[in-house]
C-alpha cells in the first residue's frame, strides 16, 4: 500500500491509502521525493473531472529508483533521477515524421495516467535523467517546467544578440529570463504587476524588472529600443497578448506560452499590427521530446541546472509535506495566499 493525493470531485483532494502499483518487466518503481504543482494542475483540481481514468495530479518530480522490472537495463535500485512525464505513441503521423510532442496519442501523468501526488509511481526506463551529485530533489522536481521554457526560447528562435522580452514572471517566465540570459540575449526584460515576482526575477539575476502597474512597459521599453526580437507572452491575458504585439520590431518573434482563463478580444489595431509588421508567432505546448529519447532539450536545462547557471531554488516560494496536499491546494485555488512555486517534499 501507498499513500496519494486521490481526487475524488471538484475541488475535493485527499491523503489517502491505496495500492502501490504494480510493474512490469519493462517498468521501473520510483519512490517519489520531492513534486512541484504546475499551475494547470490547479484548474484540473477545481474541475474535478477528466474523460480520462485517473485519480492522481501531479506531473513534476523526481525521486529514486526502488524496484526495476527484470527486463530493465541501465537503471539500477538506488539510482536518483527526474522524471520526464510523458511517453508518445510512436505510432502516429507526427512521430513517424520526429514531431513526438506533437503526438496526437500521448500518454501523461497526472491528466492521462495517474500522476506524482503520490509515494510511488511506475514509469518505463526511457523516461528516467539520473540526477548528478550536484542536483538535489527538489531542484530536479523543477527540471520539467525549465525544459518547458528552454523549449519556449528555442521556438522564439533566439538569436545571439537578441533583445528579449518575457511578460508574466511566474516560475516559467523567470526560466525563460535566464536561458534567454545565458543563451546570448544581449538583454532580457521582464514584466509583471507583481512587485515579490519581480524580486524574484532579481535574485535569478534578470535586472531589468517593470512592475506594469508604475509604468507602461510599452512606452518603459521603447523609449531606449526600437523593439524586441522576441517576446516571451507568459502571463496568459488580453492585456498581455496586447503588449506582446506591441513591443514586437517589425518581423520580431512572439512565443505563446501563457495559458489564457477564458476568450479574448483582439483589437483592430492589434490584429493589423501582426499583418503590417509581419510579426511572427510561434504557439509553445509543454516541452519537446526530439529525439525520444535522449530528450536533449531537458539534458541540456539538467545540465545548466547542475552548472548553477540556471537557478531554481529562488523560485520556490512553498514548501509543504505531501499529507498537506488537500489544504494546500485549497490555499492556492481560493488565492487566501500568493504562491510563486509549491514543492511537495516526501
């Protein structure tokens, strides 16, 4: 037996027991040690519902290897690793052609399968980095959202050199900050109207910080530049996606990464903006997975992660204990407190 955050209805999650699971030859049993609530987790939460049979949020996380099944080869029991949490099918148009984050059958924990709101899960070889001595749980549980947004700068087509905007200074929206940084911006703004995110960006090293409720960054940024190359829309609002447009050069790059909570309106003087400006935007959904594996888009952020050049830690707002599970998420979705990052700790 085993205990798990088990969602039962609409904002109803518990701590409760229920059965390990069990694996096969070709699988590998990870006992959980630290998982990082995802902002859509939070709307899965509140929904409660899915058309698919799972009980169990959660897709963050790293842990150690407890079981391997017999026909499993390099991964061994002890092994420390992250979790990459999602497995294509490998049959359809789109990964026969590579395109596997595109895959029109992909299975992922916590919104497909069960997820890592719990002690253990099952989880096959290929989906397994082992951490390096450097790495710590809790860090490697932000592996997922920092391959997130290396994704994010890779589809902006980041050039050396680049001025980059990222709206939206949530923990994503930082990760996009510092890979834009390290990968050769020449230099990297960041919006938001909440005074704590942008002393985070700070501590992350992004100086160039705009609380767009002093100061219009439009006006704030072109006033020294004539444009981004590429904005990081992160935020997920009207206002934002507006700005985004706005702050673009002629032919610059938009990356679409915020999750937008409900329709948009789109001004005439925005839309022809895109047309007469010839802007470009590239949609962002989760992370890639070419080649699968090795997945080198999330070796290259573990990499960065070990190397201390991309920070997590400062992220971490929260850190509660998995049997806290059902107020927290409670905590988060009534907004009694302002989170940056939550990490569950096992």
């Amino acid at each position: 037996m085993m205990k798990a955050g088990i969602l039962y209805g609409p904002r109803d999650i518990r701590y409760e027991s229920m059965p390990s699971p069990n694996i096969s030859r070709e699988e590998v049993l990870v006992a959980v040690k630290a998982a990082g609530i995802c902002g859509s987790d939070i709307p899965r939460y509140e929904k409660g519902t899915s058309p698919y049979n799972f009980k169990i949020l959660g897709h963050e996380c790293a842990g150690q290897v407890v079981k391997v099944g017999l026909d499993v080869q390099g991964v061994k029991e002890g092994d420390r690793v992250a979790v990459i949490p999602v497995l294509p099918c490998g049959k359809c148009p789109l990964c026969r052609v590579g395109k596997y984050s595109l895959c029109n059958n992909f299975i992922r924990m916590g919104t497909r399968v069960d997820g890592c709101f719990a002690e253990f899960i099952r989880i096959l070889p290929q989906n397994l980095l082992k951490l390096p001595d450097t790495v710590d749980y809790e860090s490697a549980s932000l592996l997922e959202p920092a391959a997130v947004a290396l994704h994010t700068i890779k589809r902006g087509k980041l050039n050396p050199g680049d001025l980059v905007v990222v709206i939206g200074c949530g923990p994503i929206g930082c990760l996009c900050a510092q890979f834009a940084n390290i990968l050769g911006a020449r230099s990297v703004y960041v919006v938001d109207i909440v005074q704590e995110k942008l002393r985070i960006a700070q501590k992350v090293g992004i100086f160039k910080c705009i609380n767009a409720k002093e100061e219009d960054p439009v006006r704030a940024i072109l006033k020294e530049n004539t444009g981004a190359d590429l904005v990081v829309e992160s935020a997920g609002s009207s206002v934002s996606f507006q700005q985004s447009i706005s702050l673009s050069r002629k032919g610059g790059r938009i990356a679409l990464l915020g999750l937008m909570g409900k329709d948009i309106t789109i001004p005439e003087r925005i839309y022809y903006t895109i047309l007469h400006h010839e802007l470009n935007l590239y949609g962002v959904y989760d992370t890639d997975w070419e080649p699968f594996p090795p997945f080198n888009s999330w070796k290259t952020a573990l990499h960065f992660i070990a190397e201390g050049k991309i920070k997590v830690k400062p992220l971490i707002s929260h850190r509660f204990k998995i049997e806290q599970i059902s107020e927290v998420f409670s905590s988060i979705s009534s907004q009694r407190e302002r989170f940056n990052k939550v990490v569950f700790l096992f």
